[in-house]
C-alpha cells in the first residue's frame, strides 16, 4: 500500500509540474511495476502492453478518422458549413450564431475533434459574428461550446478511443452520440434565440432568400451523405470501424479534389497533422495501459 501511495505521489507530482499526462502515467505506471515485479519482469510487461495497446486493429479508425477531418478542414468545408447555414437562418435575430452551431454539427460530424472543430470555428465563426456587431461575449461563447459537440456527434475520435480502451462496439456509441448531439445543438439554438430576444447582443441579419439558400447547401451535401454512408456502413455491419474510416478518406479525398480546393501543399499538411495527432493519441493509448497494468498487478481495482 505504501508504495502504491508513493506512485499515486509521483504521478500527481508530474502533472503539477506540467509533464504532458501520457509520460506521466508512464513513469508513474513503470516505476510501480518496477517496484512491484522487478525490473526484468517489468520490462516485458512494458513492451507487451505498448505492443497490444496500439496494435488493435479498431485504432487504425483513429488515424484515418483524423485523415479524413485534416483533408476536409483543407477543403475550406468551414466556411461553406456556415455560409449554408447562415443562408437559412440568418435572417432571423440571432441566425449568424444559430448558423454557426448548425455548422458547429457539420463540422463536428466532419472533424471528430472537438479541439480541431473550435480552432476552425473560433478562425471563420468569430470574425463574422464581430463584423455582424455581435456582442464579444455571445460570439465567443457560442464558438466555444459549439465546438464540444465533436465530442459526442459521430465520428468523434473520444468515442473511437473509448470503445478500443472498453471493447465496446464503436457503431453503437456512434449512434448513441447523435441524438445527444441534436438535442445539445438544439438546445444551444433554443437559448441564442433567447438572448437575441431579450438583449442587444445578436442583431437581426440579411432577408431570407430561397434560391441562395439551396445554392448554398449544395457545397455540403456531398460531405453529409459521405458522413451517412460512413456512420450506415459501420451501424449496419456493412464494414468495421476502421474500413468505413478508410471509405471516408477515399470519399473526402473525392470531394475535395472535385471542388478544386485541395492543393498539394494543403495535402502535405494533411498528412503530416494526421501524423501527428495519432502519435499523440496512440501515446496516450499505450502509456494509460502501462499505469492500468500496474494498478492490475497491485489488486487495487
């Protein structure tokens, strides 16, 4: 018990000195086995939970689910989300932020990362609502929680990595996102209409024009029936997790190419934070299993 205590200490004393949270369970998870097994017995244990954690099939959805997210978010899909958006709602006191959660969804369902999907939003969103004269305050507001709905609207990378860490099937926290995902988005929207009525803070946009509206829309169809096809193809045993994340970059890779918004600098760059945000994660992965390991070792849990 003391030293599961002092592991616990090490642990929190890394992260209060800003050790990035995967190296900190890793020391902390291979210092306690090597207390507790010995160094040699520790270091198979080391090499064949790294192994395990990241070599699951599912988690080749992640690098691909991210894939697909960097080369759409390449394409300029955020501003065309808000523009279709804004087309239909923005006539209304409050439309612009309204229309930014709708395209909030849009690139929730596109991304997966809630990160990714608020840095997008905060760069297009909130500019536009400033020069609309909306208040600091609601236009920062909405950008920000808008941008959790990747958490929960498919294909979030969290529900990927949840159900690789659980073994639970990753098409059925798929589905079980969308609902939540809709009612939180709606409920957003319910609330801005609020402040929009009651204060100054959201004036009232451009008249609603019908043609420009469906105009508009056409430049995000093909990536919500790409997410449909994605989200049918798992749900309906079709394919797994990771060959509907490999339909879904073929697919994106299409529409981007097709609308001539991709360029080859663009694509290297794609690729290349792909890499980068899968490194990130499969560290995660790998070094939570190792402190679980130990924890598992210590009859603890």
């Amino acid at each position: 018990m003391l030293t599961f205590l002092v592991i616990l200490t090490v642990l929190a004393a890394l992260m209060v000195n800003r050790v990035p949270i995967a190296f900190a369970m890793g020391i902390a998870g291979t210092l306690g086995l090597a207390a507790q097994l010995g160094i040699r017995p520790a270091l198979a244990v080391l090499e064949r939970t790294f192994f395990d954690s990241s070599a699951s099939f599912i988690l080749v959805a992640v690098p691909l689910f991210i894939l697909m997210a960097e080369l759409l978010t390449a394409g300029d899909v955020t501003r065309r989300a808000i523009i279709a958006c804004q087309s239909w709602v923005g006539h209304v006191r409050g439309g612009l932020a309204i229309a930014t959660v709708g395209a909030s969804v849009i690139l929730a369902a596109l991304v997966g990362s809630s990160t990714a999907s608020t840095a997008a939003m905060a760069a297009s969103a909130f500019p536009e609502m400033r020069a609309h004269r909306y208040s600091d305050r609601l236009a920062a507001a909405v950008v920000s929680v808008g941008g959790t709905l990747a958490v929960v609207v498919p294909p979030s990378i969290v529900l990927v990595v949840y159900g690789v860490l659980t073994e639970t099937s990753i098409g059925k926290l798929f589905i079980a996102g969308i609902i939540p995902g809709l009612l939180t988005a709606a409920g957003l929207a319910v609330v801005i209409k609020f402040i929009a009525n009651t204060t100054d803070q959201a004036p009232k946009g451009d008249p609603f024009v019908l043609n420009k509206a469906v105009r508009d829309s056409r430049h995000v169809i093909p990536m919500i029936l790409l997410m449909v096809a994605v989200i049918g193809a798992i749900y309906g045993g079709i394919a797994s997790p990771s060959e509907a994340a490999a339909l879904g970059v073929m697919g994106s890779l299409i529409i981007v190419l097709f609308q001539r918004s991709l360029t080859f600098v663009q694509f290297n760059k794609s690729v290349s934070g792909a890499i980068r945000a899968t490194v990130m994660i499969v560290t995660i992965v790998a070094c939570s299993a190792i402190f679980s390991n130990y924890l598992a070792f210590t009859r603890i849990t």
